[in-house]
C-alpha cells in the first residue's frame, strides 16, 4: 500500500469510531490493546501527556493506574470517542481531552514528566511536534513512541494477519533473537537495540532528546518502542 493510500485509510477510521476499534481489533488479532500497555511500565513520574489518544483505552489505563494525565487529539470523533472511553470506565473528566495538533501544544514549558504516542500518523515524523514535545517536557523527562508492532506467524490464524499487516504497513522492519533480552515474568522479552532500523525517522536529536530502542517480544507478536530522553 502507498503512503498516500495508507494516510487516506487511516484518515477514514479517524472519522468513524466504530471502524476504527474493528481495524485496530480483528486484523491484529485482538493484540493492538496489549500492545499499547507496553508504555505503562515505561512511565516516568507522574503527569503525562498522550498525543493521539484515538479511542481512549490507554489514557484510561494510565488515569486508573492513577498518574495525572491529559490527551491531544485532532479528530473531533476520536475526541468524542475518547471522552466516551473515559465516562464509561468512570476515570478522569472530559476537560482532559483538547482537541487539537500535536504541532501546537496548548501547554506551559516543562509541564510533563512524559509524552506518550502509540502508533501514531505522520505527525511524529514533524521536528515541529518533537521541538513541542521537548519544550513541555521537564528536565529528566521522555517520550514514549509505540511506532508499530507486528504479529508474528505462529499458529493458523497470525500468518494470515501478518500478510494483511505487510500490505498496509510494509515489510517487518526488525527480527532479533530474543535470548539477547531481558525476561520479565509475564513472559515477554525486552531487547535493547542499537542502531534500530524502526524509529529513525522521528528526529529526536534535533530536539537534543537522547534516543533508546526497544523490542518487546511475547509469545505472538513483536512491538518496537522509541524513547527520547530529556537531560
């Protein structure tokens, strides 16, 4: 699929609440809510600020796991959406949400201990957003970007997916050997990696963010997170 052909796909689930959790559950084998929990572990202090909340299922998590939490989103139905999410879990208040562009953020200097994004649109590939991210953040403060993630071809089902998951969004860009990680219990694996091929095109550096990669492996699936560091 193109970039102009995928930007258009995406464009379109951003306006209908009920096609986006069907293209972010059935293709992804039910994985995409598993994986947007990854950042959970990753948060640093308390006030966080999430860019494209979409549907709303992660900023509810981080408000029930009790940090103080606000959301950007540029799609009037995704505010709407998330807004809903948050009612209907009975966690935080609408005034969290603005609706509004990750180019502009409507927030004080160093306001936030992080900035999460998960699986966000050609938005954080814009120095204007990681210049934003930066000047909110404090000092010590990071980013924390779910890029993608990819279901990987175990059983029946997955290497169908997977097929579908190569024709929206291109080829895996990662495969490492996971015994090169660190294990948690919950039996996922964590590798470090230098050099990473994902990631590359959020300029972090231009920001003056210091730039760490990590692949989370599970049983059925691979996620890849980018993570820039305020000193």
């Amino acid at each position: 699929m193109t970039p102009r052909l995928r930007k258009l796909l995406f464009e379109t689930l951003y306006k209908n609440r009920y096609l986006y959790r069907f293209a972010s559950t059935v293709p992804f084998a039910g994985q995409w809510r598993e994986w947007q929990r990854q950042v959970l572990p990753r948060l640093h202090g308390k006030d966080v600020l999430e860019l494209g909340c979409g549907l709303g299922d992660l900023l509810a998590d981080m408000l029930a796991e009790g940090y103080q939490c606000q959301a950007v989103e540029h799609s009037p139905q995704m505010v709407a959406a998330a807004r809903d999410t948050l009612r209907k879990r009975n966690v935080g208040s609408a005034s969290l949400i603005l609706q509004g562009s990750a180019q502009t953020l409507p927030f004080s200097d160093a306001s936030f201990d992080t900035v999460v994004s998960t699986f966000p649109s050609e938005y954080i590939y814009d120095p204007n957003t990681i210049a934003e991210v930066a000047r909110v953040l404090r000092p010590g403060g990071r980013i924390i970007i779910v890029e993608g993630a990819n279901l990987l071809p175990v059983g029946y089902i997955q290497p169908l997916l997977l097929l579908f998951q190569m024709l929206v969004y291109g080829p895996a860009t990662l495969r490492r050997n996971p015994k090169q990680g660190t294990h948690t219990p919950n039996g996922l694996t964590t590798i470090v990696v230098p050099d990473a091929r994902f990631g590359r095109l959020i300029p972090l550096e231009k920001a003056n963010l210091r730039r760490r990669s990590e692949m989370v492996r599970g049983p059925r699936w691979e996620v890849y997170i980018t993570i820039g560091e305020k000193a």
